[in-house]
C-alpha cells in the first residue's frame, strides 16, 4: 500500500474521535461563554486548565514518544509497554500523593484558597489522563482503532451529557464558583471511562522493571519531558501569567480575569489548526517510526510536509476568512472584541504543526536534546514578551509573542536538522502555499467589507477565494498515473 495513502487512513481512523472529540468539546464553548453572566468566570476555567496542560505534559514524562520509538527498535515489545506503564504510574502515584498533602498550600499560592477542592479534582483528573496515555498508545500500535475510537468517543459523550445537565438543569448562575466545579466533576468522571475502557492492561499488571529498558527510555525521554513542558509553556503560559501582570497594573483580579476569559475564548477558535494537528499526530509519530528503515524515508517525509502545509493553510484561511460565523460559537458578544487576534493565531499555529512535522528528525536520530533547546529557547522568549508588553498591550501581546516564538522554533529547527539529520524539503513550494495564503487574506481587507458583518456577498467572495486556492493546491500536487509504491510499514507490535 502507497504509504501517503495510508498515513492518510491512519489520520482519518485515529483522527476522527479526536476531531469529532474536540469539536463536540467545541460546543462547550458557546455553553459555557453562554451560562457564565461574565468574562471573568470563564477565565477562571481558562486558568485552572491552563496549569492542567502543563501537568499533563510532566506526567507522561515523554514516555509516549520514547514508547513507540523502543518499540520498534526491539523485540522485546512487551518489555517497552511494561517499563512505559510502570514508570508513569510510578510518577502519578507521587504526584497525586502530594497533591493530597499540599492542595490547600497549592489553592492558596495560585489564588484559589477558598476552593482547595478544584485543586484535589484536577489532581485526579491528570493522573487519570497521564496514566491511560501509554494503554491508549498501545492500542494505536496493535491497530485496534475501532476500540481506541470507542474508548474516545464514550468519554467525550461523558464529558457533553454531564456538562448539559450539570450546566443547564443544575447550576446557579448567581453562584459560578459552583458552576466550575460541576465542569471539572464532569471531566473527572469522563477521564475515568478511559481507566474503564483499558482496565485489562491495569489488572495482573507485574510491577517489575527492565532497568537497563528503563535507562535507555529515560534518558531518550528525558529531553522529550523538557521540551515538552517548554512546548506547552510557550501555548498556555500567557494565560498563567496574564491574571498576576494586569493586576500589576491597576486592575482588579476580575477584570484580569476578564481579559483572560476573552482571550481564551477567541483562541478557540485558532485551534481548529491545533485539532488537525492533533488527529494528524496521533497517526504520524508511529507512522514515521515505522519508515525509519525505509531507504526513501527522507522523500516520503518532504512529500508529506507538502500535503501538510497546504492543508493547514487551507483551515487557517477557511477560519480566518469566515470569522463572523465562526464568532457565533461564543454566544456572548463581550468577548468579540478580542476576534482581531485570531488570525495572528491561526499562523501561530501554522508554524507550530510545521514545527511539529519538522521534529521527526530528532525523534528519529534520538538527538532529542535538541528538541529540548528549542522549546527551553521558545519559552524563555515567550516569558520576556509577556513580562514586558502584556501590561501594556493584555492580550495582544499573548497572540504575537505566540507567534513568533513558533516561527523562530519552527525556523531553528529546520537549521538544525538540515546539519544533523537532512531531509530535501521543497522551500519553494513552502512559499508558495503560505505565501498565496497571506496574500489571499489581506485580499479581503482591500475590498471594501465589513469584517465582523455577515453578509451572502462577502461569504461567496470569500469561499471562492478559498476554493481558488485548493484548486491551485490540487493542480501542484496531482499524482501521475504512475508511481511506484513504497511499502508501508508493519504493525508494530507483532512479534
């Protein structure tokens, strides 16, 4: 089978429960910025799932990356599944037991003293997510999508049907602090489906430990951790930071918390970028494992970073330039007048998935220090932006800080893998496709239209304009009628 085609099916089968996931998750949106009477309640879900994010990222420890890479690598593959397992497991127990001890010191220091409680909850809740992540893994490497899909698709039910109730039947809009509590139950009680749904890997599970395995993972995994958390920093620490840097201005915390509600609602809708690279990711990273022994790896690899980069910038400028439908996804008007960051995020974003597609070289070489550098790198410049220009600029200093910091990531990483470990990426057509993009939205802004008005004329314009560009994507990438097939790679787990 032509490999193209089936990374693309794998995109499509893993794909699908999180792209269906996260647009259903996608509704909570205009329930929530529709429920809450004011901006500064849901920046106080914004703030909390932000610390969630980077917990998340510390407790999988880069264990899923380090598990498909062993996997392949050797034949002992019940051997990596069990050293994976066991050494997350071993990482949340501690964690979740200091969270335990200390919640209430932890509620005080970020400014929760009265509700230790979010704290014990979202404790639970990822170790949940972080312990499940490798039985999740694994079941991507057996090829079991269809239990992998209903495992997703029962939580994410989960998740919609008790925010509804919770939300719509049970809360008290004079009480909001009940209403974020109700949100993080619904999704402790969701992340639980995945324990239920992977609950054979946790029974008779031996708690024995390969140590030469485990030094080899670590230190693969390592580097992976830190980038990692300097990844996740450079996507949600602006919204950490933006609540203590306002209120270092004058404003009060509701009216920090304020502006940290409008800004994560509006970057919602740049992430429609963020879930195909997420659908795409969990198809990818085996896939290219997979190829590492594939004498044409490196030309299958700038064939799909082709397909990537035109398919990115045709959501970016399918969002970008039907705004004022997707606006209608948050359901109160206060928070429209931060739409004028999204598009300086959805090329954030651009570059972040081209990032993304690019770091396969150090994965591949096991060079993941330089992972590390990148995102320690990104992070320290995303902190200085912030720390410097959110008092001035709120918000806006958060769209373009994130920005360029995934340019420059995505720019050091292309030096460096051309030194260590090159691969022949078609520049040119990297320009093209992005460069036609930007020209093509900036089109709009020449023709006389209200941006924030709906009207049939403008929405016609506008698709015709996206369609033009597909057109021009499908011409550049045609296939000819014949092309020798490179053989796809085996299931990952057979013996």
């Amino acid at each position: 089978m032509n490999p193209l085609k089936s990374l693309l099916g794998q995109t499509a089968v893993y794909g699908l429960p999180t792209i269906v996931g996260r647009l259903l998750n996608y509704f909570l949106v205009p329930l929530y910025t529709g429920v809450f009477e004011h901006t500064s309640d849901y920046g106080v879900i914004s703030e909390l799932y932000a610390y969630v994010a980077f917990l998340i990222v510390i407790l999988t420890f880069g264990m899923e990356t380090a598990f498909f890479k062993f996997l392949n690598e050797r034949d002992d593959k019940e051997a990596v599944f069990k050293n994976s397992f066991v050494t997350i497991l071993s990482i949340n127990v501690i964690f979740f037991l200091l969270v335990l001890i200390f919640s209430q010191n932890i509620a005080n220091g970020i400014g929760y003293a009265e509700n230790s409680e979010f704290i014990m909850i979202l404790g639970f809740v990822v170790c949940i997510d972080a312990i499940t992540a490798i039985p999740m893994a694994k079941l991507r490497a057996l090829n079991k999508a269809k239990r992998f899909a209903t495992i997703h698709f029962l939580a994410i039910a989960v998740n919609i049907g008790l925010n509804l109730f919770f939300m719509l039947v049970l809360f008290d809009k004079n009480e909001p602090m009940e209403g974020v509590l109700f949100i993080l139950i619904a999704n402790l009680l969701s992340s639980s489906v995945k324990v239920i749904g992977t609950y054979k890997d946790f029974i008779g599970l031996k708690l024995a430990i390969n140590w030469e395995l485990f030094k080899s993972m670590i230190k693969y995994a390592f580097p992976l951790a830190i980038a990692g958390f300097a990844g996740i920093a450079n996507e949600t620490l602006d919204r950490v930071m933006m609540r203590p840097l306002l209120e270092g201005t004058g404003k009060t915390s509701t009216e920090a918390l304020a502006e940290v509600g409008i800004y994560s609602a509006v970057y919602k809708l740049a992430m429609i970028v963020t879930i195909f690279l997420q659908a795409y990711r969990y198809a990818a990273e085996p896939f290219f494992f997979s190829q590492n022994k594939n004498k044409d790896r490196n030309k299958l690899y700038a064939k799909i970073m082709n397909y990537f980069i035109a398919a990115v910038c045709i959501i970016f400028l399918g969002v970008a330039l039907n705004i004022d439908i997707f606006k209608e996804f948050i359901r109160n008007p206060d928070y429209w007048v931060g739409l004028g960051v999204v598009p300086i995020l959805l090329v954030a974003n651009v570059f972040l998935g081209i990032y993304f597609n690019q770091s396969i070289w150090y994965k591949l070489s096991g060079q993941t220090r330089f992972g590390a550098y990148i995102a320690i790198g990104g992070m320290t410049i995303t902190v200085l932006i912030n720390v410097i220009f959110i008092p001035v600029y709120g918000y806006w200093a958060s769209a373009w800080a994130t920005l360029i910091v995934y340019g420059l990531q995505m720019i050091a990483s292309y030096w460096l893998g051309q030194k260590y470990y090159p691969i022949k990426y078609n520049l040119r057509k990297f320009g093209l496709y992005f460069g036609l993009a930007l020209a093509l939205f900036f089109i709009t802004f020449w023709v006389n239209m209200d941006p924030d008005e709906f009207t049939w004329s403008k929405f016609f314009f506008h698709n015709s304009l996206i369609l033009g560009y597909v057109a021009i994507v499908w011409f550049m990438e045609k296939p000819s009628k014949k092309k020798p097939e490179i053989p796809s790679g085996e299931n990952v787990m057979a013996p």
